[in-house]
C-alpha cells in the first residue's frame, strides 16, 4: 500500500513538472536576437533598439543614485522578465543579460522561438510563444502607476521604437 502511494506521488510530481516545463518558456537576452535582427537587410532592428531608451531602462535607475535598481516596483518595467522564471533576479550576476527592456519584454521569453527555423514562420514562432505586442502590452509599464508618467499615445510612441524586417525580395 505504501509502495503504490509513493509511486502515485512521483507519477503526480513527474507530471506537474512536465506540465510546466511545456508551457513556460525561458528568456534568453536581447544579445542573442541580435544575430538575426541586425543591419540594413534586417530592417536595422537591433540598431532600433539598441539606441532606444528602452536599451537603456536599467542604467536609469542605477544613475539616480537611490538603489531604484533593486526595488521590485521599479525593475519590473526597467528589466526583462522581473519575478518571471527564468527571467531578472536582483543579485543575480548571471542574468544580468536581461538587465534593460530587451526585445522579450514586449515579444515575450524567446527559448522556443529564436530558432531561424521557427521564426521564418509566424505562425510557428507565436505557437513557440513569441508576442505581438499591442497597445495594452505597452501600457503594462506606460501607466499611471509608473512615478514618471506623462501619458502615452500608443500610435507616437510607437513610431519611435518601429522595428520591422523588410518584406525579402527575391
């Protein structure tokens, strides 16, 4: 009896595991978007972003000088993956790749979906988990709640961070 509870138990734990493990993705840094997202050919994406203030969201906090850079409140729109697994950990040095809104802040955790094999198909790729981001995805962080809110129009804002691949030309 004990013997059939203890496998029972194992056979429940094996099964949550898995069952996470299939539906959450991990995130893996803007840096390794940049292969495949930079340059004339690629719409300049990576160059976009790289000059945005987005790619530079954390170095704001830590440059106004009053440990912003370790409050929850302020990381979790100023890093990528803030309280997410596999995403931005205060004092963690390994994930410091995710330190700025990266590209998964707004397309979500890219494990599943970086593969040229699966990105050259949308369809495959949002199935892998990547994000289209909307207006409402955008004002998770740009809000009232945000200390520094000035309002945001989404078709504006927008303009300034539009990063599209170029249709390719045959």
């Amino acid at each position: 009896m004990l013997r059939k509870l203890a496998v029972c138990l194992i056979a429940i734990v094996a099964l949550l595991y898995l069952g996470g493990a299939a539906t959450a993705h991990d995130y893996v840094g803007a840096a390794k978007c940049k292969m495949c997202h930079k340059g004339d050919a690629k719409g300049k994406v990576w160059e976009i972003w790289e000059t945005s203030a987005h790619a530079k969201a954390y170095k704001t906090l830590v440059a106004k000088g009053d440990s912003s850079e370790f409050k929850a409140e302020c990381l979790t729109c100023h890093v990528t993956g803030m309280g997410k697994p596999s995403g931005f950990a205060v004092g963690d040095t390994t994930k410091m790749n995710l330190a700025n809104v990266g590209c998964e802040s707004c397309h979500g955790p890219g494990m599943d979906y970086k593969a040229m094999a699966i990105m050259k198909d949308k369809a495959k790729a949002k199935e892998a988990g990547l994000i289209m981001p909307t207006e409402e995805t955008c004002k998770t962080c740009h809000n009232e709640k945000s200390p520094t809110f000035k309002g945001f129009d989404f078709v504006e804002y927008g303009k300034k961070i539009a990063h599209k691949v170029p249709p390719k030309t045959e």
